[in-house]
C-alpha cells in the first residue's frame, strides 16, 4: 500500500491530534477528495443499454468530453466481447469516472454505474467493484447507499485506505464529524500520517478546533514535487479552506496558486480560487482563469456570476448556458447540484426567495463551507430570520468557525441569534 510518512520530528503532531480526539460516548456532537480518490484509482458485465435522452433538449456531448470517449472505444468493444472481463470493466468504470470528475459531468457517473450493475447483482461482489460503485454513488450525492457500499468493502477488507478515505469524506458532508473522526484514524497504518493528518485536521476544523488544526497541518506540509500531484492538491485545497475560514485570504490565495500551478486542469481548485477571486472582487480575473472552461456546468457558474457584476457582453451567454443546463438536469430528475443552482439563481438571477428554497433542499443532503454561506446568503438576501434558524442552530452545536460570514455580511442583523 501507498503512504506518505511524516519525518519523525512531526510525527507528535499527528499524536496529539489523534490523542486530543474525543471518544463517541464524551463527545457532545467534506472536503472534496475527488482528485485524491483519482489518484488511487491510478494506482491501485456487458456494457450499458443505449441511453435515449428524454428530450431534444437534452445535450448529449460536448467537445473535449466526445475526444475522451473516443479513446475508450477500444476498451467498451473488448468488454462487448467478453463480459466476464472484470479487468475490462472496472478499467472502463474508472476511466467513466475520471472523465465525470474532469468535465464535471455526472452522466460519465451513470456510464460507470451502468458499467458496474451486472457485476453488483452476483452473489459475491468484488471489493473492486464496490469501491467504485460507492464513488459513483458519493458523486451524485446518494451518500447513504454509498456508505452501505464501503461498509460491505471494510468488511472483507479491513485494510482498504480507500474505501475508509471516502467513508471519511460522506460522513464529514454529512456533517457526521465524530464518525468522520473515526473513519480517519485506520489512516495514519495504512496511508501513512500526512494522510491521516488531513483527515483529523479536515474534521477537527470544522468543529471548533480550526486554529488548532491549521496550525497542526501548515507546520508539517511542505510542498513537495515528489509527493503525487493529486495528494499535493488535496493537501492544499484543505489548507486554503481553513485559511479562509481564518480570515486569512492571502495565505489561502497563496496555496491555491501552488495547487494550480501544479494541476492546472483540476476543477475544483480552479472553483474554489474562482470563489476567492469573486469574493474579492477581481471578477476580470475570474475570467481569464475560466473562459475555455465553458462546458464544465460548476466553472460555468462562476463565469456566469463573474460576468454578470462586470456586465460583460458575454454575461447573457454564460448566463443563458447555465440556466439551460440547469433545467435540462432537473427534466433529467438531476438534483446532483442543489448548491451551484442556488448561488445561480441568488448572485445572476436575484431570486432570493426561489435560491433559499434550493438551499433548505441541498441542507438536507450536506453540510459543507459553501452550503453553510449559500444558505445564510439566500436567507439574508430573502429577509427571513426563520428560514436561517436549522443552520445558525448547526454552527452553534458543532461549534463551526467561519470568519467569511462575518466579513462578507452572510449572518444579517436580522438573521443574528
């Protein structure tokens, strides 16, 4: 197995971390890992039915997205010929599942899901094939069924660092930090302690202690070339995060430049540095870093927003371009990105009142930074104390610190407890 040690001299952080944790029966009480989990994929049935989309509005591919899949012919028609080749599928699953995480496209999820159904339906399922189904499943966000999935996996193998990272990461969407908590410590023998130590700090800083943990991750992370690009990322999208949520915007656009200068395609760092961008109000480059990323709905959104406070000519397109994604995933039943359309509808369309009721649906499903802001925003913007209340109660019971809502004016006078 895969790990990254820490040098002996931190190796007392990472124990007091996992020391000063509180067992479940004392305890009063995510972040993405999407290109952490690829990089595993990279180390570590019969193909789908024709899909026949349910309107002419429905876009069936786009550009860069048709080269990818045009490379993987080979692979679809080796498995067509022999669908007992589980080497073939799982191959054809993670390739599916790397191109929905590049694109940010959930259909090349339900291409992966398809790929992998005859093989969940036999009376003892691979380890393999349940691993990527749940990482199909966390995708599109049906985190319950992905959780019995990876426990089926941690129950043969006890052992699989990658089953209990995205155990980790559901649990800590979920806002379900003292199981998250638990998920991280098999980490630290099995992936090595800088691992674990982003867990335990990831969850630790979501829960009153984010001073504590910044300080516990900034001290033992030094960006190394030799360590994977996609861990290095990880890594530093998490520093950043915590950053921010210190107040610190300089340290957080500092780390997030490092990540993009060392994956300069990764959509979620470019989102998150768009986000950053857009807060401080450097909408022209928000622009400049996203424009050839048009067909990627979430860096869509941030063109959309960006170019609808500099009223830029191409504002009306972005804008045009999201709505109509959005509308063909709801004809679609796809309710996958809840949060994007609701900072949409609140920051380009000015529906305060129609964002706050997308915001209470995606609440429901996670708890995240961005669904925290979202929400606080879309209650502010809508003038409705009430609405604000399951969140400002959460903050309160879990002990979330997050200097932005403060300094962006996302908790009101009126939403105030």
């Amino acid at each position: 197995m895969w790990r990254i040690e820490l040098a002996p001299v931190f190796r007392s952080v990472l124990l007091h971390v996992i020391g000063s944790m509180q067992p479940p029966r004392r305890c009063a009480l995510t972040r993405r890992l999407g290109g952490f989990l690829a990089f595993f994929f990279l180390v570590g049935a019969a193909s789908a039915a024709p899909h026949m989309p349910p309107s002419d509005a429905t876009i069936l591919e786009r550009v860069p997205a048709a080269g990818a899949l045009q490379r993987l012919e080979p692979l679809r028609a080796r498995l067509a010929r022999n669908p007992q080749d589980l080497t073939s599928a799982t191959t054809l699953a993670r390739s599916y599942l790397d191109l929905g995480r590049t694109n940010a496209d959930p259909r090349f999820v339900s291409y992966a899901q398809a790929t992998l159904a005859p093989w969940l339906g036999r009376p003892s399922v691979d380890t393999g094939v349940l691993v990527l189904s749940a990482t199909a499943a966390q995708y599109l966000h049906n985190f319950d069924a992905a959780l019995t999935l990876l426990d089926k996996v941690l129950a043969q193998e006890p052992q699989n660092a990658q089953a209990w990272l995205i155990k980790t990461t559901i649990l800590q969407v979920q806002g379900r930090f003292e199981a998250a908590r638990e998920a991280c410590r098999p980490l630290a023998r099995l992936s090595g302690q800088l691992i674990a130590l982003t867990c335990l700090s990831g969850v630790n800083s979501l829960t009153g202690r984010l001073a504590s943990s910044y300080a516990a991750l900034r001290s033992v992370y030094e960006d190394d070339r030799r360590i994977p690009t996609a861990v290095r990322t990880w890594i530093l999208g998490e520093l950043a995060d915590m950053a921010l949520r210190s107040g610190d915007e300089r340290a957080a656009d500092a780390d997030l430049t490092t990540a993009l200068r060392a994956s300069p395609e990764d959509p979620f760092i470019k989102a998150q540095y768009a986000d950053l961008l857009l807060r401080e109000h450097r909408e022209r480059e928000v622009i400049q870093l996203l424009s050839a990323d048009t067909q990627q709905d979430n860096l869509l959104l941030r063109l959309a927003i960006a170019g609808s406070r500099l009223r830029s000519p191409r504002a009306r397109t972005w804008s045009e371009a999201f709505q109509s994604r959005y509308e063909a995933a709801r004809r679609d039943g796809d309710f996958t990105h809840l949060r994007e359309q609701a900072r949409f509808l609140l920051e380009v369309r000015g529906d305060a009142r129609a964002s706050l009721a997308l915001a209470q649906d995606n609440w429901r499903v996670q708890r995240e930074p961005d669904d925290v802001r979202v929400y606080l925003a879309a209650a502010n913007a809508a003038r409705d104390p009430q609405a604000a209340h399951p969140v400002l109660e959460w903050i309160r019971q879990v002990g979330y610190e997050d200097r932005t809502l403060d300094t962006d004016g996302l908790i009101g006078r009126a939403l105030r407890p």
